[in-house]
C-alpha cells in the first residue's frame, strides 16, 4: 500500500484530555441550527438550548468526538460549502447523495429543509446510535423517508453500502480520524460508490495542520493514531486515490479563511475539499 514519508506521531496534549472536546454549557444555537429545529423540527423556541444539550449529553456517552462534545454539528457544514446551491440543484433534479458518518444526520436535515428530496439523501454511519439520537434530536422518526445503513465503512459490505453507488458524496469530518493507509483506503471506496460518469462528486471538510503529520488520538478506535494533512498530503493522497481505483479524479483542496488564526489558538485548522470524477 503507498505510504508518505511522515513526521514522528505527535503525542500531542489532545490524545489524552478528552475535556478540550466537551463544552460543559449550553450551546450557542446559530440561526440556521435554530431555523431547522423550530421550523423542520418543531421544538418550540425556548425549548431549543435545552434539547440540544440533553441529545448531546446522551450522545457523548456513545463516542468522544469533538463534533458532539462541542456541538460543532450544529454547524451544518454541509450548507458551508461553496458548491451547496449546486448540490441542492442537482437533488431535485433527481441525482442521489450520501452523507457518509452522518452522525445525527444533521447535515441531511438541512437538505430535506432546504428542498431536497429525501427519498434521494442517504446516511450512513458507523454507530447506529447516532442515528436513533438523530431522530431524537429532530423529532422526525415518523416523518423522515431518507434512508440510513449503519455498519463499518472498512467492512466486507462496506458499511452496508456495497452494490450502491451515488452521485454525491458528502464526508466531513470522516477521513481525518484515520492513519494515512486507513484514509487512502477510505477515500478510495468513496470513490468507488460514486457513479462511473463525469460530475460524480465526493466533497467535505476535515481538520489540517500547517505541515502534515500523525498524531496519537482516542478518536482512532483502528490504530490509535490519526494523520493529519495540510493541503499538499491531501492532493497527493487523493492522486494515489486515482492510481489506485484507475479513475481520473479533480481536486480542489482549500484553507478555510483564518486558518492562521485557528492553528494559532488550536494547533488545528480546517480544509475543504471537493474531488470530482472527470
């Protein structure tokens, strides 16, 4: 398997205190976040802090990840990226999208609202979990006909996704909690679920650093440690990508803006990415 030269694992303070992943107080509820839970939801407005915190609470005693410990899912990242009129376009003109490690599927709540289809938003997640504390949290186990497999993405049957395949792929903050073999392994099978034709899409975000490295982290329930690309281990990860299932595949890898700013403060910023079949 092709491997990077790689920094020594980086037994960085964050490996083993878990308390920089958990905000012990009420989240601050954004408008977008309180826009779908009032209105797609249904939670009355001064019931929302308090049943984010009690979903959260639960949930964090399911996995340790920052994105539940500091509610970072109610960020709805999906909507962030650049391409999302696009995405959304394409929904309702009937192409399909996954949204692999859905975690409460949140992401896939802001596409129903936004006007996807959701017969067309599928979900997939390792702990099935995530996905009953899902319906907890929007209220729509009655309602919601999107559909969620749950299983390991790294299994024979792919997570329960072997046999599919999508037009859209959708993965934030999944690739970045493996090693680097664990991720080319990873983003290859998502690129092996999108349809054979020009446009198929696989886009998202992750955690990167300044330099590339590997860090020892709890989050890595495979190895125990986690590699963390800057902008160029991502491009070179994604053209083994290429080598490797034989398709011709189109990256754009980006900074967010004010990455300086966050890896000052965290030792950490975010890149987005968007790699298209051509």
């Amino acid at each position: 398997m092709p491997t990077l030269p790689l920094t020594k694992v980086d037994e960085h303070t964050e490996s083993t205190n878990l308390g920089v992943y958990f905000t012990p107080g009420d989240p601050h509820i954004n408008g977008p976040a309180r826009e779908v839970l009032v209105n797609y939801s249904g939670v009355p407005e001064d019931e929302v802090v308090s049943h984010v915190r009690k979903v959260r609470d639960e949930a964090w005693k399911v996995f340790k990840y920052p994105c539940v410990g500091n509610y970072y899912f109610l960020e709805f990242s999906v909507s962030k990226s650049e391409n999302y009129a696009q995405v959304l376009d394409r929904l309702r003109e009937g192409e399909t999208l996954l949204d692999l490690a859905c975690c409460f599927g949140h992401n896939i709540r802001k596409l129903i609202h936004d006007g996807a289809p959701a017969s067309n938003v599928f979900g997939s997640e390792l702990e099935p979990g995530f996905i009953h504390l899902g319906f907890q949290l929007f209220k729509d186990r009655d309602k919601l006909a999107a559909n969620f497999v749950s299983g390991d993405f790294f299994g024979e049957d792919v997570g329960g996704l072997a046999g599919r395949q999508f037009d859209i792929i959708h993965a934030a903050s999944f690739f970045h909690l493996f090693s680097w073999d664990d991720q080319v392994e990873a983003v290859s099978r998502a690129v092996r679920l999108l349809k054979p034709k020009a446009g198929s899409m696989l886009f998202g975000r992750q955690t990167a650093v300044k330099k590339a490295k590997e860090v020892q982290h709890p989050a890595n329930i495979r190895s125990g440690n986690m590699f963390r690309h800057d902008v160029a281990s991502f491009q070179k990860m994604v053209e083994l990508v290429g080598e490797r299932t034989g398709t011709n595949l189109d990256a754009s890898v980006k900074q967010q803006e004010g990455w300086e700013e966050l890896e000052e403060a965290h030792g950490w910023h975010r890149i987005t990415f968007q790699i298209v079949l051509q």
